[in-house]
C-alpha cells in the first residue's frame, strides 16, 4: 500500500499562487510516476500533471499548461506542483497519486487531497 499526503493548499484570489507537496516514499519516487488530479464537487475527476520516475518527463492537462509547474525532489521525498495565475475555474480538492500508468490517468493510489479555493 503505497501513502501519500498531500499538502499547501488554500484560499487565493484570482491571479494568485499556491505551491502544493506531495510526500511518498522514496521508493514510490524512484519507481512510480506520481501524478496529480483534482476533482470539484460533482465533478469527475481530471487529471492535471504527471512527472515520471526520472523527473526528465513532465505533461500537463491543456487547461494549466503554461501556469503550472511539476517537480520533484527526492531528497526531501517529495513533488511539488507550483500553481500560478490561479483561476475560478480552478478550484478543487487536489490529490497526488501513483501507479504503474499514472501518467496515463490511471491511478492506483492516491492521498485524501487538498483543497484549493480561489475567490475575491
């Protein structure tokens, strides 16, 4: 059973930042993707980020690219999702998950997420 916690999220107004993290295990790092999703209420679930095992591939859904960021850092056992330029659009409970084809939206374990809220 692979864990993950997720944390940083927040209320920002539009336009704003947040950076989300993401602690694994090392071992969950260095052999799994790990993705990121989020799900509003009443939502399906839509995938965001993914980075691979390398940390040399990152992909984005279309509706970020260009405002957020996925990275990773082993040595703190963590990744992290930098938001930027914050939309209404955006809001949602974010979780990070992992699995063999995470990056593919097929996620195998996941944390209980974080919510991200974004309002004037």
């Amino acid at each position: 059973q692979e864990q993950l916690v997720e944390s940083g999220g927040g209320q920002v107004q539009p336009g704003g930042s947040l950076r989300l993290s993401c602690v694994a295990s090392l071992s969950t790092l260095e052999n799994f993707p790990i993705s990121w999703f989020r799900q509003a209420p009443g939502q399906e679930r839509e995938g965001v980020s993914c980075i691979s095992q390398s940390g040399l591939t990152q992909n984005y859904a279309r509706f970020v690219k260009g405002r957020f960021t996925i990275s990773k850092e082993n040595a703190k056992n963590t990744v992290y999702l930098q938001m930027n330029v914050l939309k209404p659009e955006d809001p949602a409970v974010y979780h990070c998950a992992t699995g063999p084809d995470a990056c593919r939206d097929e996620w195998t374990y996941w944390g209980h997420g974080t919510q991200v809220t974004v309002s004037s």
